[in-house]
C-alpha cells in the first residue's frame, strides 16, 4: 500500500445520536431533515479521514427511509468510502435505530453522498485511491461505478 491507496477499513466513522424531543415531529418520531444532517456530518469526518483533508458535500444520491425512528432511541450510523474516482469520492451511510428498552436494534436508512477534497485553497485535489478488502467492501466499490456512471448520465439530459 502507498500513500496513493488507502485501506476502506481504514476510513469507517461510527456516530451515535440519542433522539430527543426537540428531533422529533408532532407523532414523535425523527425529523428527516435532522437525519440528513446527521448523515451528511457522518460521511464529511469519513471521507476527511480517507483523505486527510477537508471535504465537502458535492451531492446527494438518495436516502433511503426503511423504517421511521422514535424519540428515546439511540440512531447509530456507519459511514464507510465506497470509492474513490478522481477529486470526487462516494460515502456509503447505514442508519440503525436502537430502542434499549425494547432490546431492539434495527437498519433504518441507506444514504449515498459523494464528497470532495479540497486543498489549502478551496481547490479540489486528488484523493487516495480506496482499497476494498472485504467481499462487502468489493460489491459496494463496484456498484459505486454504475451509480457514478447514473448520475454522470443524469447531470448531461
């Protein structure tokens, strides 16, 4: 490994979040939109660290809502690179919800951004290439490029 690659593993960031009253909506449950926020902070300290510089939201694929989430649980989120292409890298974000009084932990969200890192002076800068290890870490590097290969085709219509 050189200081061009990095290892996927490398770069995961785990958040944890209790959901409080003033997250919630009038039935209790978890604002989308502090979700969002909490999924775009996720994925911005993971693509940091992969490439040790500041970076910044440059789009959002989609966020996949599974199951809602309630006041009192603990929101978990995973952000891990997915790949990386040339400035521009793709942030997998998995959400989990945990109710500790009822035992039981369950996946809530899916969320695809793509980040870019910038140099000193706000100029993108290439990022080190990511280095999937796991049979995980293979599927979601290759299904990074067809996602890519979607948005380039959507942004030229």
């Amino acid at each position: 490994m050189n200081d061009q690659q990095k290892k996927i593993s490398e770069s995961v960031i785990t958040m944890t979040e209790l959901v409080l009253p003033n997250n919630t909506n009038q039935l209790g449950k978890l604002l989308g939109g502090q979700l969002m926020h909490w999924i775009d902070i996720c994925a911005a300290l993971c693509s940091a660290k992969h490439s040790q510089r500041v970076c910044v939201t440059a789009s959002v694929d989609r966020i996949d809502f599974h199951h809602s989430i309630n006041v009192g649980d603990a929101v978990t989120l995973v952000a891990s690179i997915n790949r990386v292409f040339n400035t521009s890298m793709e942030v997998g974000v998995k959400v989990f919800s945990e109710s500790f009084r009822v035992g039981k932990k369950i996946h809530t969200n899916t969320a695809y951004l793509t980040f870019v890192s910038l140099d000193d002076e706000g100029k993108p800068v290439k990022a080190a290439q990511a280095v999937p290890e796991s049979e995980d870490e293979k599927r979601r590097y290759e299904e990074a490029l067809q996602r890519r290969e979607a948005r380039l085709k959507n942004r030229n219509k």
